[in-house]
C-alpha cells in the first residue's frame, strides 16, 4: 500500500501480522491516543513506518513492563496529529460516530425507512445522528445496534485488548451518552457475561424502555438507581440492592436525585 507522497504505508491486517498485535488492539490503541495512522477517503487506516516502530514501543511497555495506558502516554507522549511527524494528513479524522451508524447501516444493506420501522425511530432523527447530531439515548442507541445486529460496543467501538483475563481500571474502554451516562467495559475477549461499571449523573437515564435477548444483574454500589420494568413496577435501588431480571422485559432506568455508579451485567453480551 502506498501512502502520501510515495513513502510506503501500510493496511491494518499487515500491522497486525507485523506487530504481533490484534486488530481489534489496534484500534484501542488508537482509541487511547497512543497511535494515530493517517486515513484515506474512504476511511482504511494507513500506517507508516514510524507507526509500526512506535507500536513495537507501546507493546513492549505494555506487554513486558506492564504500563497501563496513561504510564505509556506520560512516557511516549500523544501519537503525532495530523500533519505531524508521524505522516497523519489533515482533513483525514478517525471514524466519527454518526458516520460508524451509517457504515454500519450500509453494511446491513438497510435503507433509513427500514430502521425506522423496525426501530420506532424517525427517519430524520437516524439521519440526523448520521450526521453527527446530538440526542441519542441510550434506548435509541440500543434499538439502532438490534437494527444492525451489533452490540453497543462495536455500535462505539470500544473494544478491549483480548489477551489478558485482567483488566485495570484505568484502561477501561468508555461509552459515553450526551447526557453524560458512562458504560466502561470491565471484561474482554469471547465471554458468556458482559459486565460494566455505569455512571449515571442524577436524572439521566436511558431515557426510554428497550429489550433484547438474555438475563440482567445490576448492583448498585453508590446513589439510588430506580429500574422501571414494564408491567411489574417500579423498583428503587440504594446502594448494596442487587436486580435480576429477563432482558425481554422492557425495561428503563435513571438516577434518582444523585450520581450513581453501579456494576451493571448483561448476558449474553448483548449491550
């Protein structure tokens, strides 16, 4: 693969082969600004030399010296924006999210009239959060990644490294809402449950009921959680009250009157 200016460049898969390194780490890596390949018109990634060189770096610190994400930031520092040194082209920005929803929509070879019916969703609002508007709930989101037979982690992208049972706190992939509700990924790699620890801000919520296939757990460890659960009530949860309850079951949730965090179990890893 060629890349600008005639210096050689080169695709994810051959990094991947190269380096010794996942894909899917790849991108987490990029995510966590610890590298930052160039991109072409239609999106692919091209990596130069000094990208792999540097992703050699990155996996030793993380792989032999243990580094976690901000430890190898402080020592490295940021990869390189566009139009630096490590040859990123300006006018070329990573994937933004309301352009994954419409790849994503494309992939599924679904029109926007089809998502709306089978989302309840308006086709102005789907195109709008195309776009890149703002306003989308954590429910829409959710009837968006059914639509597409994704989960919400590959709906944003936050995939972990899956090579190690262990995950630290501070390397935890996010999934952030406008209303300032945070998913963070706690697990990683193929696995029957797909916990999370959740931060609600007070009053935020889902902001509508949704309902896909599996089992839920919540465990609520700071602030009162209330849970609505269609057609068997409202429940109140204080810190130390756990909630088990079908998937199927629409269900909504919000923080009532203070933050709250709570650890947040979903299976199968259906979120």
């Amino acid at each position: 693969m060629a890349a600008s200016g005639g210096s050689v460049g080169f695709s994810i898969g051959e990094v991947s082969q190269a380096v010794g390194l996942a894909p899917q780490t790849l991108r987490l890596w990029e995510r966590e600004r610890l590298v930052r390949p160039r991109r072409t018109d239609r999106g692919y990634r091209v990596y130069t030399e000094p990208d792999v060189s540097r992703l050699r770096e990155i996996k030793h610190l993380r792989k032999v010296e243990g580094l976690n994400f901000a430890a190898i930031r402080k020592q490295l520092g940021n990869a390189p924006g566009n139009g630096e040194a490590n040859g990123v082209l300006s006018g070329e920005p990573a994937e933004a999210p309301g352009e994954r929803l419409r790849r994503l929509r494309i992939k599924a070879h679904k029109t926007l009239k089809e998502v709306s019916e089978a989302t309840g969703l308006s086709i102005s609002f789907i195109s709008a959060l195309e776009r890149g508007g703002s306003g989308a709930s954590v429910a829409s989101l959710r009837s968006l990644a059914g639509a597409y037979g994704v989960t919400m982690r590959e709906l944003f992208g936050a995939d972990l490294d899956q090579a190690s049972p262990l995950v630290r706190g501070g390397d935890r992939p996010k999934m952030q809402w406008d209303n300032g509700v945070c998913f963070e990924e706690m697990a990683s790699g193929e696995k029957v449950m797909d916990p999370s620890f959740i931060r609600v801000p007070p009053g935020a919520g889902s902001e509508g009921f949704y309902s896909h296939t599996g089992e839920e757990f919540i465990y609520v460890i700071s602030g009162h959680l209330l849970v609505e659960l269609k057609d068997q009530g409202e429940f109140r949860l204080a810190p130390g009250d756990t909630l088990y309850f079908p998937s199927t079951t629409p269900h909504r949730w919000w923080a009532d009157g203070e933050p709250v965090e709570a650890v947040y179990v979903n299976t199968p890893p259906t979120f």
